[in-house]
C-alpha cells in the first residue's frame, strides 16, 4: 500500500478546514506531467475514449527511473470491497511519441508496458467499454455518461500522487458536466492526485439541476432520468438540508466541505449509493417521491452516503486509505465503517424528524431480528465478516445464511449496542456521537490517517468509562449472544424474545418454480439430504405444486414423502417437519421511567 508523502500530509493539515482548499491551491498549477482526455464521439457504442498525455520533462528528476513506463487500470473501487477487473472492459490500447508508435504489450492482467525509446512525451489511447448503470461502474449511452473513475481513467504508479489535468469533450447532444472536481476552465478539471480522480464520479448529459445551501456549505444535486420527475422540488431541497444538517451534528465542528455534490439516478430496478470525498452517487426509482415508504427508504440512502463523508472518507480504519487499487485492502472494521453508518442513517433520520420514535425503534428491532434469526449469525464473527467481504459478501451463494452475516446488519446492531453501553453508562451525557468526533478530531484532523483497531476500541472506553475489553472479545471478535435486555433497559426500553404462536411445521426449503434454490441450517431438509437445484416432484405422492405444500395440512412432527430429481435420476426422502426455530423479538418502551432512563432515552431519541 502506498504511503502518503509527507509534503501532502503537511498540505492537507494546513487547509483540513476548508475543505476543498487544498483543491483549489492546486488548481493554480498551470501545467501537470498527466494529462485525461475523456471523449465520448457515439455514445450508442458505449465506449469512453481516453487520451492520456505524459510530458516526462514536468516530471521529478528520477521519478521515472526506467526506459519504459507502467500503464495500469484498477481492480476495484474504494466502498465496493470486491476485485471487479476493470482491465476486462478497455479496448484499443495504444502509444505514440513524437516519432510515432511506441512499442507496448500487456504483462499483467491490469497493466501495459510502453517503451519509451527516449521519448519524453508520449500519448496513449484506449476505449473502455461502459454499460453497467450501478454506482461501483460506469454507462454510456444516448441519454447521459456516468464515469467512476477507477473504472475508466489508467495510472502510472510513479505519478499517483502527483496532480493531473482532466479534460472533458462531452458529445454533441450532452449539455451538463457534475463533478466534485475543481473546474479551471470550461469542462477542464485540476485532479489532486489519482486517489481523488478515483473519488470524484461524473455525470454528463442533460440531468436536472438543483441548488441549495445549508450551514455554509453549497450543494448540487443532478437528478439523471429519462423523463420528468413527478415531484415538490422545494419539499425534497427541505429534505435534503435536514438530512445534511442532523448528520453533521453527529461529528461538529467545522464542516469538511465547501461544496458537495449528489448524484441521483432515476431507472426502475436500480438502487444503491457509493460514498466518495465530496460527493456520493446514489440510485433509486423515478417513482420514488410519489412513494412514502420508498421515499423514506431513499432519505435513508442519503443520509447513509451522506454521513459516508466523515464514516470512511475521513474516520477510516488503517486500510481504507492510502489505496492499493491491484489488490484487496484488508480490515477487521467495515463493521463500523458500513455498520454504523447504517446505524447512523436511521439515527439522522430520527434527529431530523424524518422519522418518529416508533420507526426508530422498530428498524433497531428489524435489524436485531434478522441477524439473531440467520444461522450465521452463530458461525461467522462481524470482524471477520468485515475481513472476508472480498470473497464472500459480494459474491453470496446458496450456503450464505447458514455460514455468513452482514457486517452492514449486525455493525448496525452493534452501533444501537455500543451506543446505549455509553448512553447509560454515563447516565445520559454522551453517546456514540463522542466516540465518532474523537476519531475525527484526535486521529483523522491531528495526524491525517486511519484508526487501528485497538484505538477504536480505546476510544470507545474512554468516553464510556468503562472497559469492552470482554464485549469486544466475546460479541465483536466472536460469535457469542448479546445481551440486548441489559442495555436497553437502562434506557427504559424492554426487550423481549417470542416464539412465535403462529409457528407451525418448518420445512426448511426454499424453491422457485419447483427448483429448491436455498436449504437452511437445523432443518429436516438440511439434515435429511435435500440440496439445493434439487428439482421437487412430488410431495407425499401428490405433484408439487408450492412451498406450502410442505407444510398445507401437517403439525410439528409429522414426516413428509419427497420426491425429486437430482442429475437425471429419481429419489425420494423422507423429512421430519419440526417447529420453525425463528423467534420475535420486541423492543417497547416502558411507561413509567425513571429520571436517569428518562435522560437515557431521550438522548438514544434526540428528543
């Protein structure tokens, strides 16, 4: 992993307060080693064009040591721990001095190596290929251009850290370039360093426009759809600024930003959102604010990417940042990176009173449901799920529920825990508010970089006074059940655990069409030899006809006749139907509280 240089530690400590100053210092560099040109002549191609320009004469004297230079395209993108092979899609690659070609060829699956022949400028040209419309890749076509930037733009390792020049030509048809990026001139940017390049996604097309201002902060959202938004423009720039607002007091002090940035994609059957420095991207339906549960959903996204700006841009564990883009960059803390900011999302919510205490305190209820009902919950530690993101997370199969659990589920469930721990501990007068502004101001401010585990959890009992050493061991790097009663009471709220009245016989089985898809942990199916694409025949002699007929009719403890077919041939098993294992769990606020719990939940409720 890269080290930051210490000239860019010194920078960015003298102008951390405001914000995009230090983008603005550099924007007064006349001339760069790196230059982008990003084209787009036929959008129904798909391809971006990209011209990068290197004037080795502007470059540090034995920065580039050898007689050729290493051309390289990321493997994945900072937020979306997954190796997702950029290199896959680039097209057409090629190199020129002034004397014509240069020889180049491929050595590694992400890199090209160029020859220089003792040419100080050279040109390189490449198309990539671009039609995935999520937040983590990029899409061109006739109605707009979306660019992540690890995903188009190559870089030279030597020159990551150095500043660069990007230059957009949109097409014809594209009216409108959104980018976090400081501009000089018309569509001509100053990029920071690659890192940055890599933060600063791009929308180009003709996408709706919308300003607003809150706390001294300036805001754009570029809405992108096909057709016109049916919505109150002003009700959702109000939702907006209280989203913004209630999430900076969580952190305080002065805001990291001068200018930011939201990027919204109308599409049906898209959503999601990725955090960058100054800007997030997020996706949702263009019936969205005709919907309240869907709208509510979507004030959620944003405040989630939102608070993403302090949660992993600046609070980062250790290994989210400097970048190595070729390979995956380990950490025990995406609990906390994604977790809590899942926490904090409906906690912003709550504070902006976008929501109401029954809500908040039913999604804390959801949250603990689902990961206290998921057979994983027993096998895989939250750090661990945290380590693993690479190779399981993303890339889920049949056996997932019965092995796995969400560092965004239970890091959402252990930042209500570590929360109320404070709360009542110092009976009302802190929370985990103060353990995140510590991590701001004592790490990310003062020394410029991420935290380590340790700190965190030192952090975490400093301002609650008293030592996790064992909550840690036993529940975060381990599997063992939380005590949920014990810390929501002191906030007078009850928590209770219900076997559901309603609970009849449990397969275990999930098909679609008559294809068993998912066969979970402890049931009859699991121990007594269904697997998944089993295709289901019959089902006590009688055709197959549901999931229901499984169960349609029987009690706990009967057994049911299943026939199926598994790679061409016929069996049949016989299943024991037993008592569905998942419970209800209930958190209820109590009556009568006393003063102390009164202050604890008012504090838990920003009331």
């Amino acid at each position: 992993m890269r080290s930051t240089p210490k000239i860019l530690v010194l920078i960015t400590a003298i102008f951390l307060f405001t914000g995009c100053a230090v983008n603005k210092v550099k924007s007064q560099m006349s001339t760069h080693p790196l230059t982008y040109t990003l084209s787009m002549s036929n959008p129904n191609t798909h391809l971006f064009e990209v011209k990068m320009n290197l004037d080795l004469n502007l470059t540090k004297p034995g920065q580039i040591k050898n007689d050729y230079i290493d051309v390289k395209m990321a493997a994945w993108t900072p937020g979306s721990y997954l190796m997702r092979e950029y290199a896959k899609n680039v097209e057409g690659f090629s190199a020129k001095g002034a004397n014509g070609a240069l020889k180049s060829k491929k050595i590694s699956k992400n890199t090209w190596r160029i020859e220089l022949n003792g040419q100080k400028k050279v040109e390189v040209n490449y198309e990539v290929y671009a039609y995935e419309l999520t937040v983590r890749t990029s899409h061109l076509d006739d109605s707009h251009g979306y660019v992540n930037g690890a995903a188009v733009f190559m870089f030279i390792s030597e020159l990551m850290n150095e500043a660069s020049t990007l230059k957009i030509e949109p097409h014809k048809s594209f009216k409108t370039v959104s980018t976090a990026l400081p501009e000089t001139t018309k569509n001509t940017y100053i990029v920071e360093d690659f890192d940055t390049l890599v933060d600063s996604p791009i929308e180009i097309g003709n996408q709706e426009i919308l300003n607003f201002e809150a706390e001294g902060v300036k805001y754009t959202i570029a809405n992108y759809s096909l057709d016109r938004l049916d919505y109150n423009r002003e009700k959702v720039i109000e939702d907006y600024k209280k989203v913004v607002t209630n999430a900076h007091k969580v952190i305080g002090g002065t805001h990291p930003c001068k200018e930011y940035l939201f990027i919204v994609h109308h599409l049906p059957n898209i959503g999601g959102g990725l955090e960058h420095l100054y800007s997030t991207t997020c996706q949702t339906s263009p019936e969205t604010y005709t919907n309240p549960a869907r709208y509510q959903g979507f004030l959620g996204l944003l405040a989630h990417e939102y608070f993403h700006l302090w949660n992993v841009k600046r609070i980062r564990p250790e290994a989210l940042g400097p970048f190595d883009y070729e390979v995956e960059n380990y950490t025990n803390m995406l609990w906390v990176s994604e977790g809590f900011t899942s926490f904090y999302q409906d906690d912003i919510l709550r504070r902006a009173g976008l929501i109401d205490e029954e809500t908040f305190l039913k999604s804390c209820q959801n949250r603990i449901g689902t990961i206290e009902n998921l057979p994983g919950n027993s096998v895989q530690s939250v750090t661990e799920s945290s380590w693993d993101a690479w190779i399981k997370y993303y890339r889920p199969n049949e056996n997932s529920n019965n092995s796995t659990v969400s560092y965004y589920t239970k890091g959402g469930v252990l930042g209500s825990v570590l929360n109320l721990i404070i709360i009542g501990e110092t009976k009302g007068e802190k929370s985990l508010d103060d353990v995140m502004s510590s991590l701001y101001n004592n790490i990310y401010l003062k020394e410029n970089r991420g935290y380590s585990d340790e700190e965190f959890r030192k952090t975490c009992e400093k301002i609650s006074g008293v030592d996790l050493s064992s909550f840690f061991e036993n529940q975060i790097y381990g599997v063992q059940p939380i005590d949920y009663a014990k810390y929501f009471d002191k906030a007078g709220i009850t928590f209770t655990v219900e076997e559901d009245a309603n609970a009849g016989p449990w397969m275990g089985v999930s098909t679609r069409g008559n294809r068993v898809t998912r066969v979970e942990k402890g049931s009859g199916a699991y121990l007594q030899g269904i697997y998944v694409t089993d295709e289901i025949l019959t089902v006590n002699g009688k055709k197959f006809t549901s999931d229901d007929d499984f169960t349609d009719g029987k009690k706990v403890g009967d057994k049911i006749k299943v026939g199926l077919l598994r790679s061409g041939k016929t069996f049949e098993y016989e299943i024991d139907l037993v008592k569905n294992p998942k419970l209800r769990r209930t958190l209820v606020k109590r009556d009568k509280l006393s003063e102390v719990e009164t202050k604890c939940y008012n504090k838990f409720m920003h009331l």
